[in-house]
C-alpha cells in the first residue's frame, strides 16, 4: 500500500491570544521577514525592534480583541473549519493539515508530522488568491526552507494562486449576492489588502501605469494588483453589477511609503461624498474572515462611512467554510492528488 499524501493548506497567520505579549511575538516574526518589509537586516531590524514592537504590540492586542471569539482567532477558527471539511470530503485520499506562514501551528511542526508518519505525495496550498512575494512567495520559501532540513525529501506540489477560478470565484459571489440584495447596497466596494508599490515594481516588468494591470501576460504575471483586477472583474461578471455600481481600492497601509492606490479609507469618503449611502464590501484577497476585514472594514470603516455621510456599511463574508468553497477548494486539491 502507497503511503498516504498530505495536504497542507496554509494561511498567514494569527497571534495565539489577543494579549501584548502573544502580538509582539507574532509582529515580531511578520515584521522581521524581509519579504513584508524589504530593507537590508540592519535597518529591518532597527525599524521593527526600534520603532514598531514598542508601541504597535498594544494597539493591535486591542484591535484582536475586538474579534476574538469564545473559539479563538476567526481567522484560526474559520481555517480549522475548512481543514476538516477538506478532509472529510477526501476521505482515505489524503492527511490534511492546516499551518500559519506566522505563528502557530508553524510550517515547520507541520512538515515534521508530515515526514514522521511518512507521507507520500505532498501539496502545499497557499491560502492566498492573488499572488504577492510577501504573502505566497514568502510561503513557497519557507516551505522549501524547512524541507532541506531533511535527507529524504517526497514529491511537493504548489497549488498557483486561484484570483479568477471559478472554484474560487462563484462561492464568494453565491455569498455576496443574497446578502447584497437584502442590504439593498447602492454602491459595492471590492477592498484588497495592500502592498508597498515597491514590492510590485519587483514583481512586474511593467507596473503602475493606466493599463498595464487590465490584462495578465508573461510580463506581469506576478504582478498582485493585475490579479486584484482580474479577480474583480470576473466577481462583476458573477454577480451581474453594472459598471457604475462598483469601485476597488487597496487597505491596511502601513509607515510612510507609497502604497497600491487608491486606498480604500479615502474612496469610503469619496463615495460618501458623491451621496452612496449603502456600501456593501467584498475583501477578495482574503479566503478567511480575521482582523483587517472584521475590524477594519467591518468595524473602523463603516464608523469613517457613516461619519463622512452615509447611511450604511455592509461587511460581506469571506468565503471561509462556506460548504461552497470547502468543495472548491477540495476541487483544487484533487487536481494535483495522484
């Protein structure tokens, strides 16, 4: 008998309370990965120990509180969730585990489980739909990095990004629709989360100019904010919009540099301004609820909506473990699954 394959679906992480010490330990991990902040050590380090692991810590312990649940981390909870739907509906296929790219359960402990009940066939699936050197890119290499700690090394399989497959696509759309309609929303904001503009520039032969994002080539196939696009574009399609009736923008800005624009916080405003008064949010670039949809969107900028002028903000869910998406994201699985 072949020993059995493992799926290990993967997601970025969570801290493992939503007390100080548990943030800084996690922001310290995030932070100090110089795929998310892309300076030289020295600098990387001066910055995150300096200036953000003092004073960031405590604010955003508040920030999880607000979304903790009696469970734990929505974003653990909701991943749990699908890992055993997963499983389930694989049967005797495959062993499925779920790990954080931060935190806990860490890529490492998970690959050592894996390859002390010796696994066969092993596909890692990044819980990311667009891809961003610091979200799947950095992924990929820490996998890769934990595996050559070992002589015997089985087959691995990198499940690409998934920003306009169907399986992705229709169950965030089945989701939205019901919920937009009943919110009777005048306007839908697609909301990705942001990244450095710099990061794009090194991940594009041609980025940031009027058109370049408005198809995907061989020159910008990696590019994130081309996927943002295309995945909006193929959520407009599903869910029958007109082209007036949405917008998308990019959110979580951090420091002082140029990030993808527009940024969601301004455009919020904006529509308030242009008389919108019931905005329904999708966040595409999340597969899992968690503190920058709940509390950002869902919280922070529904009370910046209402201030600016409007009626309503609506926070559409992920697709989480929604059964529509724990059958598509089996469907992915099972293509790279002897």
């Amino acid at each position: 008998m072949p020993p059995k394959q493992t799926v290990i679906l993967v997601n970025l992480g969570t801290p493992d309370a939503p007390d100080v010490p548990s943030v800084r330990r996690y922001l310290k991990e995030f932070l100090m990965d110089p795929r998310i902040i892309d300076l030289p050590f020295l600098f990387r380090w001066l910055l995150v120990h300096g200036i953000i692991l003092p004073l960031r810590p405590k604010k955003s312990a508040k920030a999880y509180n607000k979304v903790w649940t009696n469970e734990g981390s929505p974003l653990m909870v909701n991943g749990e969730k699908l890992r055993d739907g997963v499983k389930a509906k694989l049967g005797d296929r495959a062993e499925v585990f779920l790990a954080m790219r931060y935190g806990n359960p860490s890529i490492k402990s998970v690959i050592k489980k894996t390859l002390d009940t010796g696994s066969g066939n092993i596909v890692i699936v990044p819980l990311y739909p667009q891809y961003a050197a610091a979200t799947t890119g950095s992924t990929v290499e820490k996998v890769f990095a934990e595996l050559k700690q070992y002589w015997n090394v089985p087959p691995v399989q990198i499940v690409p990004d998934f920003y306009e497959d169907r399986r992705f696509i229709e169950p965030a759309a089945a989701i939205a629709k019901p919920l937009i309609d009943s919110f009777k929303a005048d306007h839908i904001l697609f909301s990705y989360h942001g990244l450095p503009e710099s990061h794009l520039r090194k991940t594009s032969e041609v980025c940031l100019g009027k058109t370049c994002c408005e198809t995907i080539n061989s020159k910008n196939r990696y590019c994130y904010r081309a996927q943002c696009v295309a995945t909006t574009k193929a959520l407009v399609k599903e869910l029958n919009l007109d082209d007036n009736g949405w917008s998308m923008a990019f959110q979580s800005r951090l420091g002082k540099a140029e990030w993808v624009k527009p940024y969601t916080t301004d455009l919020i405003e904006d529509l308030a301004a242009k008389g919108k008064k019931r905005l329904a949010v999708l966040c595409p670039a999340f597969v899992s609820d968690c503190l920058e949809t709940i509390e950002e969107i869902g919280m922070e900028a529904k009370d910046d909506f209402v201030a600016a002028g409007g009626e309503d903000l609506l926070l559409i869910p992920c697709v989480n473990a929604d059964e529509r998406w724990v059958r598509g994201t089996t469907e992915l699985v099972s293509d790279y699954l002897d």
